[in-house]
C-alpha cells in the first residue's frame, strides 16, 4: 500500500457564512492523503499508473473555487470528486483548513477532516 500526501495547498476564496467573507474571501489551506495500491507506477515509472498529484490539484483548486458557507461542504465536494477521479484510492483524508476565522476571539485557524 502507497500513500501519497500534498500538503499546504494555499489557495484564497469566499468560503463563509458571512456575507463580508464573500465579498472580501480569505485563506485557506488543503491537506490531501492518498492511499491506493499504485504498485504498478512505482515499478514501471509510468505516470498513468499512479494518482497524478496534478490532477489532484487542479480539483482542489476547481472546489475551492466554487462559493459555500460551510468548509465541511467544500471538503466533501473535493472528497467525493478525488474518490470519482481516482478509482485506485483505497482511502481518503481531506483537510480544509480555514485561517483566521471570524469567531470573535484570536483563532489562528479551524479545520475539517473528511477520512473515508
């Protein structure tokens, strides 16, 4: 079993239930965990044998892209489009990290964890 990991996707959006975190957006972090039998890919050296850390990338960025109000939702949406991308992927950990929410008190960050 193989596991790869990208870590601290940076990425700024409009995530929020607030109507000032759609306008003004803020930042954000995403930590993907892959795991999957991708055996083939690290013998062969053949890129279409593995789980291209690109594509997972660009779905990240596509979902992170898309407005909601809640980062629970947005982890799902990026859960569910890895899971249909990548048939290969045994299991999942998706992390939406939202930094310096607007709780009313000094938070550095709050996060969401989707494992399936």
């Amino acid at each position: 079993m193989y596991t790869i990991n990208i870590r601290n996707i940076r990425i700024y959006a409009h995530h929020g239930c607030l109507p000032e975190e759609a306008l003004v957006g803020g930042d954000y972090i995403v930590n993907i965990s892959i795991k999957g039998d991708i055996a083939n890919a690290a013998s062969d050296d053949i890129l279409e044998e593995t789980i291209d850390y690109v594509d997972v990338y660009k779905i990240v960025k596509h979902e992170m892209g898309i407005r909601s109000k809640l980062i629970e939702h947005v982890a799902k949406r990026i859960s569910d489009n890895l899971r249909q991308a990548f048939t290969s992927i045994t299991h999942l950990s998706v992390e939406v990290i939202k930094k310096n929410p607007p709780i009313g008190g000094e938070v550095d960050e709050v996060s969401v964890v989707i494992e399936n």
